[in-house]
C-alpha cells in the first residue's frame, strides 16, 4: 500500500489508520505466545539482549490480551496473567546448570525477580567466582616457614591452605 501518493488520507486519522494498516504486525495472539514460550538466548547473548527480548513479546502479547474486546475483563486478567507466567518460565528455562536449579528453588513470582536473582548471582559470580578460594586453616607441629604464621609460644604453627571451589 503507497501512502505518500494517496488523496483520500485527508485527516491525520485516515493516515493512522493507513499507517497501521501498513506497518502493524500482522501475526495473531497465538503466534506471539508460541514465539514467547520457544523463546531461548542465543549463543553468547548477554542477559540484558535476551531479557529486553522477553520483554518485547511479553508486552506484544499483554498488547493483544488487552486489545481484544472478545474478551471479558476477567478472562483478559486470566490471560495477562498466564502470559507473565509463560515469559517466567521461559526465562528460566534459557539458563542450565547451577542458576537454573537455583533459580527453581527461589521460585520467583514474576520475571522482574527472576532478572534481580540472575543479576545479583552473576555479579557475584564477576566478584567471587574466579578469585574466590576458601581458605582452611590447620594446625600442625611443622617448622616450614612457607604460608605459616608462627605460634610466639612455641614451635608449632598454623598452615594456610587454599583448596579450590568444589574440593572438601
């Protein structure tokens, strides 16, 4: 459709109406929800990319839920609803290993707190999980003056020890 060339669009209603006509997505509800429930990250995609995704067709999805006036309220209300839950699982389905497990457990009510505890995990993770090693300390009658620091009583001294993450 050409709207530049056309004379009827005389009002800026009839060239909204042209416009959207033109340039609107033409896919239906259940399309949209089919698209938000296969939804995964792709490789290498940073949590905000795969997030602001999710987003989009949450709320193309809610979009059309609200525009339907086929629709009661309350079965609009059931729908949103089923649909906030839908990009929830979808969102933790994306991940695997220990966050997703994670993320199972904390059972998340909305997918503003699944992003929080994702968030608050992998800035963790940028703080701790590469530098992190817990230490154990031990007692031994060892005269080694490499990592003890000496008991001033005596000749006995504690060891230090740095054991990798997942080692007991």
């Amino acid at each position: 459709m050409n709207v530049g060339n056309r004379t009827e669009l005389n009002t800026w209603q009839k060239i909204k109406e042209a416009l959207i006509q033109c340039f609107a997505d033409r896919r239906d509800l259940d399309c949209i929800m089919q698209e938000l429930t296969r939804t995964r990250p792709f490789k290498n995609e940073n949590l905000i990319t795969f997030v602001n995704r999710l987003l989009l067709l949450k709320s193309q999805t809610i979009e059309r839920i609200s525009n339907n006036l086929n629709l009661s309220e309350i079965d609009q209300k059931c729908q949103i609803n089923q649909c906030e839950k839908t990009a929830l699982n979808t969102f933790i389905a994306g991940y695997s290993g220990t966050i997703r497990n994670n993320m199972y457990l904390k059972k998340p009510s909305s997918l503003e707190d699944a992003m929080a505890y994702v968030y608050e995990f992998e800035n963790f993770e940028k703080l701790y999980g590469q530098f992190y090693e817990p230490r154990i300390w031990y007692y031994s009658n060892s005269n080694s003056t490499n990592n003890t620091t000496k008991n001033p009583g005596g000749n006995a001294a504690w060891n230090v020890s740095s054991i990798p993450l997942g080692v007991s």
